[in-house]
C-alpha cells in the first residue's frame, strides 16, 4: 500500500530533519516492512508551467504548432507541438531540454533534448498527461490532447511539481507485512505508528457534528455473526461533480483513480482510517438496508461491469426487494452514486473478513475496501470514519444535510485487557524496565496501562480497540509491542546457557545419511528428487493398483492425482526423461512412501495413513547381465560399508513390474525388505524406456537393522603364502553358481567368481565358468605337488557332482 | 690383433712405443664417447667395445701375459690404470643419465586429462540440508524427521492459526480425498510447513530440547521460475527456561555462517507468522554490496533470508509445555533458495526435474 509523507504529517508533526531513509528503517524495524521510497517531483525535474504567447502553423506540416511559449526565461522560446487543443494564453506543462518523458505515455522515459523539426528548432515539448505520468490526474482524450493548465495561477517557469504540489515522498509498504495489523490500513494508523516511533503527540481526527437530531432510517441485520454493526447516514442536498484538486490529488498519489466528489470522499475516508465506505443512491433504496445472505442463483452487476451469479456463502447488501452490493467488496452498478444522485446513503459497516475473503476469492474480486474488510476492522474505527466523512461533505458540498442516521450495532464487542507481571518481560526481554519504562512503550500507541491493584509487580493494559481484532491478546503480544518500541536493534545478543546431558545417537538418521552417502560417493549413483504425485502413466506401466493409494483432493493436474505407494514409478519417468540424453545412468531416491492404512505417531484422535521411507535405485545400460549385476552388487556390499545386518536374496514376492525370470527378493532379518529386479518388457513399453535396459532396486529402509557400532572384524594375516588358481569349467546351463560355491567353499581359503561364458567354442546346452581359489596352510608353503593335488580334488568333487569338465586350469 | 714379437729388441721398443701411445689414444676415445653417450644403451656399447670379453682392452690386458716381466709391469700398470679411469667413467655417465632420464620414451601429452573416478553425488539440497546439519550437531541438536502427511490439527490449529486462516484452504493447502471436508484431527493433507514437527517433537521428548528438522512441503499453488509446490524447508528449535529472543541469533548466525562460509551480520526486525510471539523477519547483510545498497539487495543493503520468532505459547501449549516456564527460538529457511543463492540456480522447478545435466553438476 502506498502513503503519503505529506498526508501523514496532517496527523502528527515529525522531526524536521527525519531523512526517508531513517523513517523507513525505523518503520521496517519496528512495523512494516518499506520497500520503497519515491518524491513524485523527481520524475518531472526541469518540467515548468508556461504560457503559449503566440501559435502559428508549421510551414512544413500540416499538424504540426509552432509554438512561442513565455517559460520564464527573458524571451519567450519555440516549441513545436502537435497538440490540437493549442491556444493562446492557454497554459501548458513544458518539458524542457534534460527533463524525461514518455513518448505517447508508453515504454520507458527518455530524455528530451533540443530537436530540429522538420527545419524549425524545438525548445523541448509540450506535454500531454499521459507522457509525464499524469494520465489519472488530468485524464486527455488522447495523447495528441496536451494538458491544460490555465486554471493554475502559477507564474510561467515555476517548476510543474510545485504548481501541481507534487512535491511528497510516496512510501510503499509491503502489504504482507501488514496483514496482522489492519490498523495500519490507512493513514492515520501509521501516523499513529510514528507517533509512537518519534515520540510526537498524535492529533485528533474531527468528530461528527450532528446539528441536529435526524430521524433514523431501517437498517436489518439478518446475519449478525457476519456484520455485527452497520451505519447509514443519509444526506440530501448533494451535487455529482468532480472533486477540488487537493482531493483528486490526495487519491492519486497513493495509486486510487479520482472519479467523482462522491465517492471520492469515500475512498477519501477510507484512506484516512481505513474503515471502507460506500455510497448508494438513496433514490434507488427501496424503503429500507437489509443485510443478508444471498439467495442461491441471485444476480448482481458490479461497478466495474462483471455480473456476478451469487450463493448462500455471499453477503449482500439489500433493499427491501434486491440486492445492491457484495457487502464489503464493491457495489452494484444500478443502486451506488450515479450522475443524478442528490441523495446518498453513506454506509459504514463491520463484515465478517473470513465471509468477505471467501466473497472475494470466489468471484475474482480483489478491491481496496475487500482488502480491508478481510483483515478485520474495528467497530469503533467507524465512528472515526463517520467524523471524517461527516466533516468532507460540509466541507465539499455547502448544501448537503444529513437528513437520518441509524448506527444498527446487534453485538457489542469487547476488547481485552492483558495482565503482565514486570517479571516476565524483564526476563523475556533480557533487561529490567519498571512501570514507567513500559507505560512509555505502550501508552503512545494507544494501550491502557495501570497498576495491578493486587499486586504491584503486575500490569493492567487494556488493548485499545483497533488492536483488538485478534491482533494481541496475550502477554506475549505485549512483549512483542514493548520490545519493538525499543527497537530490535537495541538487543544485543545473549548466547544462550545450555546443558550438555550426553552425545547425540540417532541411528535411524545417521544410517540414512550413510546410504545416500555410500550411493553417491562409493556406488557412483546420483541422487534424484521426484514429486510425490504420481502420473497416471508411470502408475500404471509400474503395474500399481491405483485403488491401494491416496489420492489428493485438488491434485496439481487431472492426470497426477494419486499419491506414490512406491518409488519405482518415479524412477521410471526419470529414466525415460533423462534416456533423451544418456544412454546408461545410475540414479536413486530415498523419501517417503504413504499407502491408505491407520497410524498414530502423535496422538489416538489423529489417524494418519501408513507411511513408510523406501530406497529406489536404477541402473541402466545396454547389457542387462551387466546392469543386474550392478545393482546386486551394489545391495551386496551396502550392509558392510552402512553398518547393518546382512541382506540376503530369495525368490519370494515378484512385484508386478519386474520381469518374469530376472529378479530377486530382498531379505533381511527373515523378512523380505525389497526386490532387485530388471524392468519387465511391458513396463518398459509404458514408460516408454527403449532401445536399454534397467535393473532396478526398492527396499523398505525402515526395515534396515543398523548396527549398533561398526562390526568390522580383525582376521589374521596368514603366515604364509596363500596360492591362486583359476578353474574354467564346462557345465549344463542350469547350473547355478550356488551350487558350485556350495562345493568348493569348504575346500579352499577363498575363492571368487570370474565370469561366465556361453557361445563359440561352448556347446549349446553347456556353459563355462571360470572361478578363482586360493589354496594354503597354515604349517607349510604347498608343493607344486600338493597344489596340483588339491587342484585335483576340486575338480573331482565338481565332476562327480555337477559333471563338469574342465576347460582349463591355470596358477 | 697385434701381437709383440720379442725376438727383435729394436721392435720391441718400437711396439712398446706404439703399445702406450695406442692405450692412450683409447683412453681417449673412450673417455669422449662415454661423455657424449646419450642413453645407457649407448654406454652398454661403449663398455662391451672396450671392456667386453673380446673388448680392445681386455684383449691388450689378455696379451700382457707373453711380454717380459718387465715390460708386462710397466704395460700392465698403464692399461689397468686406464680400465680403472674408463669404468669410472662409465659409471659416473650412467648415473647421470639415470638422474636425467624419464621414464617415458618419446613425447608425453600432459595436457590430456586426468581419469575421473567414477561417482555420483548428492542432491544439491541434500548436500545444504547436510552441511546444516553438521553445523548445528556440533551444538547438540538432534535431527528430528516428521512424516509428510500431517493433519489440520498439527499442521495448523496447534500452530495458532485462526480457524479461517487462508492457508487451511485447499487452494493453498494438499488435502487428501476423502478427508478434505472433515476438520482437525481428521482432515489430512501432506504437510504445508515443518512447524507442526515442533509440536509432536516437544510431546514426545519434552523440554528443554534442541533439533532440527529438515524436509520438503507442499503448497498447492502456480509454478515458475520462483515457485513450486513441493520444496525445502529447514527448520530448528530451541527450547529452554527464560530463554530471550535475543539469544535467537545463534540459529540464524549457525546457518548463515556455514552456507556462506564467513561471519555474515544478520538483523531481526518485526515480522508476523501465527505460530511466534514476538515473531521477525530475518535479514543479512547483503554480501555483494557490503550493505552499501545495490541492485541484489534492491538498494536495501539488507536481503531477507528467513522468518523467526520466539514459540507462541498457544503452541507450547499444544505440546504440553507451560509457556509461562518454558521459551525459545524458532528459524525456518527455505533450502531452495539458499542453495540457489549459494550457486546461482535460477528456477526452482530444477530441483524435481530429476535432470541429470542439472544434477550432475553438483559432483
Ligand atoms: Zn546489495
């Protein structure tokens, strides 16, 4: 929101040297938040008031002025100007050679400089509004229609900001930091502020003068929880004109477009305290002001021409027969301040902002008084506001009467009063301040505060009504107000006491960091983040019963409503999105899973689904042993490097995206924790993952045991040597590598598989697989002969149980 | 070869002549060709053509034995003096041209690049997440993880937000089906900040307490360059009896310091969020301008980096706590946008792109 420095100062009288840079510092600090300052004269620096002395046709274009125009310079200067409403004595805006302007009020300025036009010499140019930004002050027909100044009695050459009294620092205020304070919402309520801030007596604002005892007029409120107080004043005796300058004025430097004496004074009015106002045409108001929910399917056309089709959940402002605004957010067009309108109803209301917010929301409505209405106004803000109206429209319109006056107040609110023991604060705030200290803190801001009767060290602050809106109400706030008046600034930092019990232990968390770190570092695989809404497509080519996850009420889209009961589908997009520029990849994903179910992790009354941290991770590449391999080894060695008990594989539970032959249960502790698996064919299809292959992992980490400490365990160097040999043998395709290993595991000191091979050279139901042993003993170095001899029996045990056949042998 | 013919004295003194000035000659030459040799290949060759078996030298040395004792002394002194002088030489050569060689023949490229191991990394919000971590560990804060799906009662009317606050609509807010028109303990929705966390840490494990707890939230709202609607948060709370805000600043100088790597100066000024009292919004001193003013800081000199507050007590409340004994300190920064200031990352819908040509630049 924007302010008006000069505005401000009608309410309190600042320090004469208080720079802007030290009020918006001070404010940021201890209010709101100012983001910026501006002087509206900076904009139009060398812009002058002059007067045209003579005009003459251009010789050499049709619509263009040749212009002598008295600047106040000792001879009069020649500007040449299109303007077609050009006329002696008529006084303009010259912007002269340095200052900036918009070309036809469009882009960004630009500097005007001396110009030769076509053959005449142009001192600068005469301005319309639009070109210096003027636009909604002195609306033109066009921008060939220049400004007319010649009501301004200025003397040609007097800078246009004075004439225009334009000289006044704007203050633009981040409106989120004002949402808690609605107080605040108009210009009085920062006066307030700064008050308080500079230590400056606030200054009253008028109160209503009745001079006599109007009758009333029939206000109903139906819906009392929704507006608990509404005012209609009536005055008769009114003219529809344009408002005086100073008030056009007023209303434009703070971004609101003038439109005419009437609702000008109400916007006026609400930018003063605001408490938002709205006029209707009392010639329109059938008999009496009802204030109601709408009727469902009931019809109300705006002021700004959007037609709204109502609902039960809308407030309204009736007659006896319609509706004739959205209470609290902008009026009808048929009932509100017409042309014609002598008689106006000046309305001064307090609305539900939830109610109003809600209104706002669903019709797209975002208005100055919706924006106040929903932070939540005062009541007793409204007899401020009905003072300042009261006194404009006396002021602006010598006729006008207030004929009736209805102050409609079902509920009256009370505001709190807090008890603070000194103590509290003292120790919050980190400093001692008696009574006095805190009463100088508070009471310029508008709280009460007194002595406890009871006890001394108490205090009894009664919060004034325009901080009663829910704003404070506890201790606590009043420390916040005390602090902040002492300004943040002024704390030093206290380093905090603190008891040191024991080392922190958490083991869940440090083996998670401990398998992300192991992937990534150790395993070379790269850690991904996926959204926990799931597209439809990857749901399903994962083979997902969709009926088995939650879903999101108001999903991101259509298509990604459910909520991941796995990671694979995750992994699955990510691996098709990222195959566009790599051909093998090495990826994982550790996060949370949710599945419908029942959990308590905090309380009985709170059932939240069952939600569990799974480990997902792909390998992919051209060769599926390759990559299957991969991703068993990379399983095989996590227990060692994360410090946890042993995974072991089984065929137990395929899931529905593995394929048929190649995948492996996870097993850890008897229970299975996970599957490695390759994508199957159909999965790949509809995740669109061509022309590669996969192997991919998920595992319930929660279901890792971590060790309790590193187990790690110290063996004996041997003593002596240790001998290797390789074995190639010859067997039938469907032996497996376990049942070689089961053989030869007892026989040798190690032993390690080395590769298998099937094609030339091997017969078609045979394969060939090479393996490594070490042979020793602990008493002696082995003999060629003994080597050979164990050698021998190794091959005789496999011949005999697996009938293999010995390709080759070599140490 | 030649050979000494002793039946003729004249020519004995003749070869003995000869004999010496042809030792000296071949000391000579093997002298200069031991220096010039280039490679120890080319001394090998040296060594065999003088003291080989068949060697010029040896060979004379073998001759020694049929001249007169005499003679055999005074030839015999000078030619072992001279396979003394050459294999002296020789070894002085060979060490110097091992001092001076590579172990490379030919020429070596030493601008091809190096072989990079082979490895993944973290995410870039991992890595912050964990550089945080490490940071406040070392001031005995634990790492609290809470679950993703929330309900309105932790996610919101514990945090003292009103009952029509904006953010418990479902404009805003992910609510589950089937529960979004229930209310409190029943309306479920996957967490819209980490502030509920606080609450079911402080029940469980009660006061005084010291955690963080990092994590992603979700806000259901229009995404571009700056906005998402699942991202980063981390959050860290202290609690302790009589507990100033002023002490608040050790969380924000903890995080600000460790991502920025220097002393950075932090300012708290008024700010509001329901869940503190007093509550602020937090900025630094804009590194690049030194708070002088410029165009990052929008000539403020001041970036906000983070909101803050004291607990409001309706939330000690919540958790069990008296807000009358108990105090605290509560930070809450958004991990997306540190790591994008740390790095300079200009759209946050990077983070769950799942891009490895984004991702792997963070090896
Ligand atoms: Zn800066």
């Amino acid at each position: 929101m924007k302010f008006s420095y000069n505005w401000i100062r009608e309410y309190v009288e600042l320090p004469a040297n208080l720079s802007m840079k030290q009020l918006s510092y001070d404010l940021t600090m201890r209010t709101v938040e100012v983001e910026n300052t501006e002087n509206l004269a900076d904009a139009l620096d060398q812009i002058v008031i002059g007067r045209i002395d003579s005009l003459e046709s251009h010789p050499q274009a049709d619509r263009l002025t040749v212009c002598k125009v008295d600047v106040g310079l000792p001879e009069t200067v020649v500007i040449v100007c299109g303007g077609i409403n050009l006329a002696v004595d008529m006084k303009v805006a010259v912007a002269l050679p340095g200052s900036m302007v918009r070309w036809h009020g469009e882009g960004d300025p630009v500097q005007v400089k001396k110009t030769v036009l076509r053959g005449i010499e142009s001192y600068g140019m005469i301005c319309a509004s639009s070109e210096i930004g003027l636009h909604d002050l002195f609306p033109g027909s066009d921008d060939r229609e220049i400004m007319d100044l010649t009501s301004f009695e200025s003397p040609s050459g007097t800078a246009l900001a004075e004439v225009l009294l334009l000289d006044d620092q704007i203050l633009e205020i981040d409106n989120k930091s004002m949402t808690n304070r609605p107080d605040l919402w108009g210009h009085y309520g920062l006066a307030r502020e700064l008050s308080a801030i500079y230590n400056k007596q606030l200054k009253p604002l008028p109160t209503a003068v009745v001079a006599h005892t109007p009758s009333g007029f029939p206000v109903e409120i139906d819906e009392t929880d929704r507006c608990n107080r509404y005012i209609a004043a009536v005055y008769s005796g009114l003219k529809y004109e344009p408002s005086p300058y100073w008030l056009q004025l007023k209303l434009w430097k703070v971004g609101l477009r003038p439109i005419n004496n009437l609702v000008d004074i109400t916007n006026y009015v609400m930018l003063v305290t605001g408490q938002p106002t709205h006029g209707f045409d009392k010639g329109h108001v059938d008999e009496r002001i009802v204030v109601r929910n709408a009727r469902s399917g009931e019809k109300l056309e705006m002021l700004d021409g959007s037609k709204l089709e109502l609902s039960e959940d809308d407030l309204v402002i009736c007659d006896a027969n319609k509706p004739m605004a959205l209470a609290g957010i902008m009026g009808g067009k048929a009932d509100s301040i017409l042309p014609e309108t002598s008689e106006m109803i000046l309305e001064l209301a307090k609305f539900d902002p939830t109610t109003t917010r809600r209104s706002a929301q669903r019709h797209g409505m975002r208005t100055e008084a919706g924006v106040r209405n929903e932070k939540g106004v005062d009541a007793e803000r409204m007899d401020q506001a009905f003072g300042v109206a009261d006194q404009l429209i006396r002021e602006l319109i010598p006729g006008a009467k207030l004929t009736a006056y209805e102050d409609c107040r079902p509920i009256h609110v009370t505001y709190p009063e807090i008890k603070v023991p000194l103590s509290f604060l003292n120790v919050r705030l980190g400093r001692e301040l008696d009574f006095n200290a805190v009463a100088a803190t508070l009471k310029p801001l508008g709280f009460g505060v007194a002595g406890n009767s009871e006890d001394e060290s108490v205090l009894n602050i009664r919060v004034p009504s325009w901080r009663g809106t829910g704003d404070i109400d506890l201790p606590d706030d009043i420390l916040e107000e005390v602090a902040r008046m002492i300004g943040y600034e002024n704390f030093d930092f206290i380093p905090p006491q603190i008891t040191l019990e024991r080392a922190i232990r958490q083991r869940r968390i440090e083996t998670e960091r401990a398998i992300k770190e192991y992937l990534a570092f150790r395993a070379g695989f790269q850690e991904i983040f996926t959204y926990p809404w799931i597209a439809d497509q990857y749901l399903k080519a994962a083979a997902i019963d969709p009926a088995k996850c939650l879903r999101l009420a108001t999903p991101p889209s259509p298509e990604t409503s459910h909520l991941r009961s796995s990671l694979v589908p995750g992994m699955l997009e990510a691996i098709a999105r990222n195959l566009r520029y790599y051909d093998s990849m090495k990826i994982y994903e550790l996060t949370q899973v949710y599945e419908p179910g029942i959990s308590n992790p905090s309380e009985e009354a709170e059932t939240l689904p069952l939600m569990r941290r799974k480990l997902a991770a792909a390998v992919v590449g051209k060769d599926p042993v390759k990559v299957f391999r991969e991703a068993k080894g990379v399983i095989e060695l996590m227990p060692r490097i994360v410090q946890t008990e042993a995974l072991n594989f089984i065929q137990k539970d395929k899931p529905d995206w593995a394929d048929q032959k190649v995948w492996l249960n996870i097993v850890s502790c008897d229970r299975v924790i996970g599957t490695i698996a390759l994508l199957s064919a159909q999965t790949m299809h509809s995740a669109d993952i061509r022309k590669t292959m996969a192997a991919v992992i998920e595992l319930d980490v929660e279901e890792l045991e971590p060790l309790p400490s590193r187990e790690n365990k110290y063996r004996p160097l041997p003593q002596l040597p240790l001998v290797e040999q390789d074995f190639s043998i010859l067997v039938d395709r469907n032996v497996k590598w376990r049942e070689i290993e089961d053989l030869i595991s007892g026989m040798v000191r190690s032993y390690a598989f080395i590769e298998e091979y099937t094609g030339k050279q091997v017969p078609n139901d045979k394969k060939s697989v090479m393996f490594r042993v070490w042979i020793g003993s602990d008493t002696k170095t082995l003999t060629a002969e003994e080597i050979d001899a164990e050698s021998q029996r190794i091959l005789k045990k496999i011949r005999k149980k697996l009938g293999g056949e010995i390709r080759q042998s070599n140490s | 070869m030649i050979r000494p013919m002793s039946y003729d004295w004249g020519v004995f003194v003749l070869w003995r002549w000869v004999m010496k000035d042809k030792l000296l000659t071949m000391q000579n030459e093997c002298i200069e060709s031991v220096t010039q040799a280039g490679s120890e290949q080319a001394l090998e060759e040296i060594r065999l053509k003088f003291l080989g078996k068949r060697g010029e030298l040896t060979s004379i040395l073998k001759a020694l034995g049929s001249l007169p004792p005499e003679e055999r002394k005074e030839t015999g002194m000078l030619a072992n003096s001279i396979k003394s002088k050459i294999t002296t030489a020789i070894e002085a050569r060979e060490q110097t041209l091992i001092a001076e060689k590579s172990v490379i023949e030919g020429e070596f490229d030493l601008t091809v690049p190096g072989l990079i191991p082979e490895s993944g990394s973290l995410h870039p919000i991992t890595q912050m997440c964990y550089d945080l971590n490490d940071a406040f560990h070392s001031m005995g804060f634990e790492v609290f993880a809470e679950d993703e799906i929330t309900s309105e009662l932790y996610g919101f009317d514990h945090l003292n937000f009103p009952p029509a606050h904006p953010a418990r609509e479902s404009m805003d807010t992910y609510w589950l089906e089937g529960s979004e028109n229930e209310t409190g303990a029943k309306r479920l929705c996957l967490r819209p900040h980490l502030t509920g966390a606080s609450v079911r840490y402080l029940k469980k494990h009660g006061a005084p307490a010291r955690f963080v707890y990092p994590g992603r939230v979700y806000r259901n709202e229009n995404t571009d360059a700056r906005h998402e609607r699942a991202f980063f948060q981390y959050e860290a709370l202290i609690v302790d009896r009589n507990f100033s805000f002023a002490s608040g600043k050790l969380l924000v100088k903890t995080i600000l310091d460790k991502v920025f790597g220097r002393d950075v100066d932090v300012r708290m000024r008024a700010g509001f969020f329901p869940f503190v009292e007093p509550g602020f919004e937090i900025d630094m001193k804009c590194l690049v301008c030194g708070g002088k003013g410029c165009r990052v800081c929008k000539h403020v000199g001041w970036i906000e980096v983070m909101p803050g507050g004291t607990p409001h007590p309706n939330v000690l409340k919540a958790a069990g706590l008296d807000p009358l004994e108990w105090s605290g300190f509560y930070i809450n920064v958004g991990l997306d946008r540190l790591v994008m200031m740390r790095t300079g990352v200009d759209d946050v819908r990077m983070f769950h792109s799942a891009d490895l040509r984004f991702l792997s630049q963070f090896k």
